[in-house]
C-alpha cells in the first residue's frame, strides 16, 4: 500500500484541510503484508472506501489505531479519510460546511488527484461513532451514490445526544440546538425508499453506551424491509473493538472488479 497525507484548500470550508488515503500498491518484494492490487494492477480506477472519524478525533485517528492499511491491501481498495472537526458531519450553524464538503466537495478532489472510481458500485462509506452517523446519514440521503454503508458504535440517535447536558455547547454550535429533521437518521430512514437504500451493516459493542441506538437502527432498519447486517459483539467504545470490526466490514463490502478497461 501507499499512505498518502494529503493537505489541500476546500471551498466549501474556505481553509485548508487534509486527508489520509491509503492505496493499493503492486508489488513482488514487499514481506509481511498479503494483498491484492486488484484495480490498480490493471490500470483501473478503483474501488474506494470513504472512513469517516469519531468526534475527538482527525483524518489520522483510523491509521493511527488500527491497521487499516493491512484490510484495505487483501481487499484491494482505496480508503479515504477525511478530517471534519466536531461537525458531526453537519453545515454548521455556527461555523463551516462540514457536510457539503463530505458529501459533495470531497468525492470531486479526490477523484481529480488520485485514480478512484466515480461509480456508486465501487463506492463505500464507514466510520466509527460520530462517524457512524455521518456515514448513514450519506447513505440514506444519498442512497444512489453507494454500494454499501456501515456503522460502528455509532453515536446514531442525535435527538437524544442534544440532551445530554455535557454536549449543550456543541450541539449549539453544529445543530443551533436542535438537530432538524434532515439531521436525524431515523426521521431518514422512515423517508426513505427502502428498496433504493444501499446495504447496511451496524455494529456495536455490548458494553458500549451508545448500543441501545444501533439497536433501534437495525431494528427501525429491519421492520422497513431494508438490508441490514447487525455485529454486536463484547466490548466497549474503544479502538481495539473498531479495529477488529473494520477488518470484517472490509471483507463484507461488496468490492467489485474489472467493469472499466
């Protein structure tokens, strides 16, 4: 794999910003590390999984934690991982267009500097906590653009998360207080057309706090007929439970190869 630091100017924040990628390489002297070049080997644009972080973390926190280069290098796909700040992945009320640049701005840069597909079928979105959510909310706003959506501990239910008192000052900031019905995901997933959505696959550790909201997503999820994977397993809000996980959403993303010459 190559590990790219990318740092660039975003329109949409109107300031510099940076993102992690990590890209399969072709190889034949590399020790250690089993993978499969796949698209890239063929000259192909490839497969690319958008990860999305947690709320105290940066675009680093996924290759810093875990071994993310070592899933996306047997599955052959690139991974994209932006830094949002505590924006729950939101137009800020009271400060940048963190979800305008994630869901639009985004995806167009860094398919003009690195060779990622544009096409929905090749196209994945994930992230852990804060990250879960926006990564749903992608996927149920946008449900055309992805093959595939996960969740992992994440912090789903922001009805609930504006009344906790610790998170008062943010929940001003990003939602004006009240997050609005665009910003919910269960609000989305009652909207949505069910047979368009992509599918989803929720997890979250048993001994987690935030395990009763991933549970009302799968089972919201389920009743409307959608297709959803449930992985709730022992453990808590912690990186050696994502790591384990991300490991197992890679291998369940339907990666597809050679449609492009």
């Amino acid at each position: 794999m190559a590990a790219v630091t990318c740092d660039f100017f975003s329109d949409e924040l109107e300031m510099g910003t940076s993102v992690s990628v990590v890209l399969p390489q072709v190889t034949r002297e590399q020790i250690g590390v089993s993978g499969d070049a796949g698209d890239a080997g063929a000259g192909r644009d490839l497969p690319v999984l958008y990860l999305l972080h947690g709320l105290s973390d940066d675009h680093s926190a996924w290759t810093r934690y875990t071994s993310i280069e070592r899933y996306a290098a047997a599955a052959g796909i690139a991974v994209v991982m932006p830094a949002v700040g505590r924006s729950f992945y939101a137009d800020e009320a009271h400060g940048h267009r963190y979800w305008s640049y994630a869901s639009e701005e985004l995806p167009q840069v860094m398919r003009s500097f690195f060779r990622i597909s544009d096409r929905p079928e090749d196209t994945f979105v994930a992230g852990l906590s804060m990250g879960g959510y926006g990564a749903l909310k992608l996927a149920l706003t946008h449900p055309e653009r992805y093959a595939a959506a996960a969740s992992l501990s994440g912090g789903l239910d922001v009805a609930t998360l504006a009344g906790f008192p610790h998170r008062k000052a943010l929940f001003e900031r990003v939602f004006d207080g009240t997050p609005g019905p665009g910003d919910d995901l269960f609000a989305l997933l009652a909207a949505a057309d069910v047979a368009a959505l992509p599918p989803l696959h929720v997890s979250c550790g048993t001994d987690d706090p935030l395990l009763p909201m991933s549970e009302r997503m799968v089972a919201e999820a389920r009743a409307a007929g959608a297709d959803v994977t449930d992985d709730f397993r022992p453990g808590a809000h912690e990186w050696g439970l994502w790591d384990a996980v991300v490991a197992d959403v890679i291998a369940w993303l339907p990666v597809r190869r050679g449609t492009t010459p």
